[in-house]
C-alpha cells in the first residue's frame, strides 16, 4: 500500500478531516485500485454522512476483496452495506 492510501486509512481510523482522507483514497485509487482503497473511501464517505456514496465504495472494495488472496474482511464490509441500504 502506498502513502495515500496509510494517510487515508488514519484519518478514517481517528474520525479526522474526512474530505482530505477521501481525496487521499481517491488518488490512491487512482494509482492502483484495490478492496483496501475503495473500503477505506467507503468508510470515509460514512463518516462524513454520505451513505449512497459509502454504499458503492463498499460494493466495489467487496467485488475487488472477492478476486484479492489474502486477508478480506467479507462479513465486515456485507455488515457495512446492509447498514448502509
């Protein structure tokens, strides 16, 4: 994972400055997508309220998360979509 993308998930993690984490993973987007990046701008996007935004961030990290080897947090992001319909 890049820069963009560490920058982006402590400012989800602290609940801070939510435009700049959200620009944050939409440059690491960018770069490379990856689950991690459109589940961090999901999470990102609902903090700051816009849950149809969150809604698809999270439908588009769960279809990356699902071709991804490795660690995925499926139950946590389909639990973050049915919170988010």
């Amino acid at each position: 994972m890049g820069n963009h993308f560490r920058a982006a998930r402590y400012l989800a993690d602290n609940q801070l400055e939510t435009a700049l984490g959200i620009a944050l993973a939409d440059k690491s987007i960018q770069l490379k997508e990856q689950w991690e990046n459109d589940w961090v701008k999901a999470e990102l996007l609902a903090q700051s309220g816009d849950k149809k935004g969150a809604l698809a961030a999270a439908k588009r990290a769960r279809d990356e998360g699902a071709k991804a080897e490795g660690y995925f947090p499926k139950d946590v992001i389909e639990k973050a979509i049915a919170g988010w319909k």
